[in-house]
C-alpha cells in the first residue's frame, strides 16, 4: 500500500508505528531510507557469512518481517530466527509475509520492548535503524545486551540515522536527504509534516558518538559495511 500517512492532518504526532504506518511501511521504507534494498541484501550476505546450520539470529525492530523473510529464502540451512518489535500492528504484518516460510525455518515473533528481551546464544544481531527510536539514555544498555547475547565470533548488524558533528555538513545532509525524499514522491509538505512528528522520537547521534557506544558496550572490532551521506550501515564482532 502507499504511504500517504503525512498528506492530510491525520498524521501520527509524535510519531509511532501505530496500525496506518504499519500498513504502509514497506513502502514508507523504500521511499524513505536511502539504499533500503541495498542495505537488505547486505544484511543476508553478512548473515551467510556468521551463521550456520541451526544458528540463531535476532531481528531487533523486525517490522514487517522483510528482513527475516529474505533470510528465509537466501539461507540455504535451518535458521533459528527471532523478530522482535514493539508494534504489534507491525508483527501481525510480519505474521502474514512469513507464513510461507515456517516450514523451513523456526521463526518467532514476539511482540517486546527491545529492552526487557533477554538474547542468547545468538550468531547475529540485526538492528536495522531501530537503535535510532530507542532513547538515547538506554542505547548502551541495549547495547550491553545484545553484546552479552551474542555467541564468541558473534555479529550484529546496525544500521542508522547519523547527525554530522559540523553543522553546516548537517545542513547539507539534510538537503540532500530531503532531494532524496521528493525524487521518491514526497511532497515538501509531507516532508516536513513527517520530521516535525520525528522530532525527538527518532534522535541521531553522530558517527564518533556511535562507535563510542559500541567501544563501552564491549565491541572493539567495528567496521562500516555501508554509507550514504546521514545513513550508515556497521558491523560489530564479539
Ligand atoms: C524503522 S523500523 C525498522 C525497520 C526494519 N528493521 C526493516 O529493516 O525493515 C523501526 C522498528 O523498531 C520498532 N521499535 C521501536 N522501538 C522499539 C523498542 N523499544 N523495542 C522493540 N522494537 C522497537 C518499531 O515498532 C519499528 O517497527
């Protein structure tokens, strides 16, 4: 379905993944997250590399199971995969593009804050521009988590939102991401509809300010896999 959640006043603010985003969101994610398909394929190809037969991978912030669905069908073995996300409206979606795919591979879904989940035994970690929603105070905390959650030799995934740290390059970012939006469709009005409901609910850190969190969290072997100006992908080892 299309997204056109932001062209009338009926939009959600602050903004949530109620039911009407739910609906819309692989379109949304499209449209709006530069190189989303690119950053998907990237996912699968890291996850044949740190999984095998029986591994155990979470989706922290899975969505509408696009993710797990592309695990599904690119893994030629069994995985062990967990979605997690706090959107029920966003797991019933999930529920219904996974279907097809039970019969080869364990797949559970469970509707949780990220936080209170308790990972384990994991090959990987994805956290696909979900940390960006998390409050910025609990992001090492999760961090911790998932570090602990993860197997020796264990990955995780991450992706986000970035701010520059010189703010006339963030000025620029900005402009350029926004160019971005309009050439998918987007009205300038439907733009800034959706970042003044964004506002403090998706808070990006900078690229330093992120490492350092990985760094505390446990992880000293970081690299970045992807990056298109303020969207970066990395991948921490355990
Ligand atoms: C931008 S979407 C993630 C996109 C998805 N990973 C993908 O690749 O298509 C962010 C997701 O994180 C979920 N989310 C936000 N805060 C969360 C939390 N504290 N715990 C679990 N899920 C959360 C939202 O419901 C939403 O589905």
């Amino acid at each position: 379905m299309l997204d056109r959640v932001f062209q009338t006043e009926n939009y959600p603010r602050p903004f949530s993944f109620n039911r009407d985003v739910a609906n819309v969101f692989d379109d949304m994610a499209v449209r709006s997250i530069p190189f989303y398909q690119e950053v998907q394929s990237c996912i699968t190809a890291w996850a044949e590399a740190y999984s095998k037969e029986e591994s155990t991978i979470y989706d922290i912030g899975c969505s509408t199971g696009t993710t797990l669905a592309l695990l599904c069908q690119d893994i030629p073995w069994h995985l062990d995969l967990i979605g997690v996300d706090s959107s029920q409206a966003m797991l019933d979606n999930a529920e219904a593009k996974l279907a097809p795919f039970r019969i080869k591979n364990r797949v559970s879904l469970q509707c949780q804050n990220a936080l209170d989940m308790k990972f384990q035994d994991a090959s990987m970690i994805i956290c696909n521009f979900t940390l960006q929603f998390i409050p910025v105070r609990e992001r090492f905390t999760l961090l911790q988590k998932i570090f602990s959650g993860l197997k020796s030799g264990g990955l995780l995934f991450l992706s986000e939102k970035i701010r520059s740290a010189v703010p006339a390059f963030q000025e620029t970012q900005t402009y350029i991401y926004e160019s971005f939006k309009r050439k998918n469709g987007y009205s300038q009005n439907e733009i800034e509809r959706k970042k003044e409901s964004l506002d403090n609910v998706l808070v990006p850190l900078t690229l330093t300010e992120q490492y350092d969190l990985l760094e505390r969290a446990g992880f000293s072997t970081v690299d970045i896999v992807l990056k298109w100006h303020s969207f970066v992908s990395i991948v921490a080892l355990k």
